[in-house]
C-alpha cells in the first residue's frame, strides 16, 4: 500500500516530493508493475493539497513511462519490461550510493 508523507519546510516542491516517493516505491519494490495508484482526488484528500498538484506530479510520470493512465480506468505502475527500466535503475542506484558510503567508512 502505498503512502505518501508531504513536508512543507522541506523546501522541495510538493509534486516533486510525490514523484520522488512514488519513484522511490516502485525501486523498492513496495509497487510492482500494474500494481494501482490512488485516484488524484484521492491521494489529494489523503494529503490535504490541491488535487492539480497530484495532477501535475502523475502527468509529469506518466511523461517518464512511470505510470500509465486507462481512461476510466485508473492509474498504474507502467510495464517496466517494456518502457523505463534505465529510470528504475538510476532509482535504485541513487537510493543505495549512501549506504555504500558508510560500509566503506
């Protein structure tokens, strides 16, 4: 299940903040490929912001080949067989380069 947590004085933008964890979710393994989405309405009410700002983070992956839209359909996490592995990699990369860091400390 996924759970999203928005920080107002961390300084990154919300929709920013939204794709980073959705990014994050999917290189962990939390979401798998076709698992899906909350509606934007929803994840907008979870999180008490405006529903155009979860808009604008789903179309912005959406853009990348991170999610895809079924119109009346839903939101899910796009194929990776097929479109965005190099992303899913770079993902997980970046999530572990710290943890490499202290184990060579």
């Amino acid at each position: 299940m996924l759970s999203l947590r928005i920080s107002a004085s961390s300084g990154v933008p919300v929709y920013l903040q939204i794709e980073q964890q959705i990014k994050q979710s999917i290189a962990s393994g939390l979401l798998a490929s076709g698992d899906p989405l909350p509606s934007t309405r929803r994840t907008a009410a979870d999180l008490r912001i405006n529903p155009n700002t979860v808009a604008r983070a789903f179309q912005n992956l959406e853009r990348e080949g991170i999610i895809r839209t079924v119109p009346g359909g839903g939101t899910y996490v796009a194929d990776f067989t097929t479109s965005g592995p190099g992303l899913l990699k770079a993902e997980k990369l970046r999530r572990l380069r710290p943890q490499i860091g202290r184990a060579h400390v």
